[in-house]
C-alpha cells in the first residue's frame, strides 16, 4: 500500500510523462537518498523479575517502587521520551520513536530512569557493563546488533521481534526493557 502511494505521488509529480508502470519508478534509487523510516518501539519496563527487595526510593512500600522515565535516541538524536506514572514496577510504555535516516547502520540507544524528584538515576537494562542499551540496525537485513562492551556486535534480534534486555546490576537498580524495531519506506 505504501509502495503504492509513493508510485502516486511520483506519477502526479511528474505531470507530463505518460504510462508510468510502477516497475519504471526508481524506487530503489528515490529511498538510497531519503533513507529509511526508522521505528523504535519502547514496549515495556519491568523491574519486577530481577529487582525484588531493591528499594528505588526512600519511603513506605508503594513510594520505594520505581518512577520510569524512558528516552529513545536515534542516530544520536533524543527522539522521543516519555515519564510513566509513579511508582510501578511494571509499566508498558508502547512509546515509538521515529526518524527518518539515510544510514546502513543506524545507532539507537535505550536509556531507562528512575526519576526521582530531584535527578534522573538510570536503571541497568544492559547485561554488559554500562546502563544503557547501545544498538545498531541494519535496515539492508533487518538485523539488531548490541555494541554493548565487545569489540564485535552481537546480534540479538530481527526486525519487529520483541528483544528483551535485562541489566545485571550496576548499582542497585536495574530492570527488563522490552522493545521491538523496525523500518518502512
Ligand atoms: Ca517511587
Ligand atoms: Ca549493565
């Protein structure tokens, strides 16, 4: 449907040409400079599973629960953010971030917050060393890669999976970010 939009808008761009096929529509060389849309999609926060008895704030029982804020970047770029409401453990957040970006890899981060009245503390969601999830994607193949404290990508997942990662405690918050990526035309 989408393809089919863009054959429109390029048929109607170009008044004076007759016959357009879709095939003749250079497509492929249109997106080369307009990159692909990028879609980050920030599902879930969960600090329920590995996070038991660790107090993320001062206070009775509901106040030590976490305050989530998540911020998604995209190629460097803080694209969108959203604070979920106060002190739950598990929240879905269904945030998507999307940019358009004319990269073969294109780096996306994930930062999760416990977001305190007065500063942001970030959660571990990352298993190596570090609190934040440092991605690459290749929209070519689809594939998600962690840069994460290696010298060599792993890849963890593929277009539109759900890709779960979960911090290992650096300092005592941590938490499971669940989210899933992908890209249209
Ligand atoms: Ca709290
Ligand atoms: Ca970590």
């Amino acid at each position: 449907m989408k393809r089919q939009l863009l054959a429109l808008g390029f048929a109607v761009s170009t008044i004076g040409s007759i016959a357009l096929s879709a095939n003749a529509i250079p497509i492929n060389g249109n997106n080369a400079t307009k990159g692909k849309l990028i879609n980050v999609t920030f599902l879930e926060a969960d600090t329920s599973i590995v996070a038991s008895g660790v107090a993320f704030d001062s206070g009775n029982s509901t106040q030590m629960k976490p305050d989530f804020r998540v911020e998604i970047y995209i190629n460097n770029t803080l694209v969108r953010s959203q604070n979920a409401p106060i002190n739950k453990e598990i929240h879905r957040f269904g945030l998507t971030a999307t940019q358009r970006i004319a990269l073969s890899e294109i780096p996306i981060k994930i930062k999760l917050f416990d977001k305190d009245s007065k500063a942001l503390e970030a959660i571990d969601i990352e298993p190596t060393s570090g609190k934040v999830v440092n991605l690459i994607y290749k929209p070519a193949t689809g594939e998600v890669f962690t840069i994460g404290d290696s010298s060599q990508p792993i890849k963890i997942g593929n277009s539109g999976t759900r890709i779960a990662r979960e911090g290992l405690g650096d300092g005592d918050k941590r938490g499971v970010a669940y989210f899933s990526i992908n890209h249209t035309n």
